[in-house]
C-alpha cells in the first residue's frame, strides 16, 4: 500500500509563498494521476489541483494563476508551488490520487497558515 507523507507547510504572509512536497512509496505512483487537497476547519476537503501521469494540469479556479502542481516521478514525489497566498487559502493540505479507486490512505497533511 503506497503510503503518502506531505510537507512544507507553515506560517506566511499573506502575497507570500510555499513549496509543498508529497512523498509517496509504492511502485504504482507514476501510473496514476494526483492531485492536492486542502481542507479548512469546519469544510469538506477539496480537490485544488491535479496532474496526470503524462503532465496535464487542473486547477480549481480559486487557485488558478497562484498555484503550480507538478510531479517527479524518479523521486515518487509531487509537489504545490502556492503563490500569492491569501488568508482563504489557510488549510491542511493533502495529496492522493483523486481518480484511484480505492484512493490510497491519507496521509497526515501539512497545515498551511496565511497571516499577517
């Protein structure tokens, strides 16, 4: 079972910017899409942004222009450039792969904070 472990997540300023990077195990993360989740208090968790095996990009329109999702599949790793931040933006973030039935196991997330 590939087993998801996100990080980079942390405190900025509202304009700023963090890297998010999600490291997966397991031999089956290339063949798969992923995506980015977040989840604020009190919400349900939503996809934000995705990537297909082969590169192709979506992105909920609250985050188009801002965030940048890519993927490295030598390293088993994908990753949320997050520009200009916003207070909204405020969530843990998740990565999984939004089209696997069963998604595999969530991992534990990491918090972002935008706040001056």
């Amino acid at each position: 079972q590939v087993q998801l472990v996100e990080s980079g997540g942390g405190l900025v300023q509202p304009g700023g910017s963090l890297r998010l990077s999600c490291a997966a195990s397991g031999r089956d993360f290339s063949i798969n899409a992923m995506g980015w989740y977040r989840q604020a208090p009190g919400n349900q968790r939503d996809l934000v942004a995705s990537i297909t095996r082969g590169g192709t990009k979506n992105y909920t329109d609250s985050v188009k222009g801002r965030f940048t999702i890519s993927r490295d599949n030598t390293k088993n790793t994908v990753y949320l450039q997050m520009n200009s931040l916003r207070p909204e933006d405020t969530a843990v973030y998740y990565c999984n792969a939004p089209y696997r039935r069963p998604q595999y196991y969530w991992g534990q997330g990491t918090k972002v904070t935008v706040s001056a």
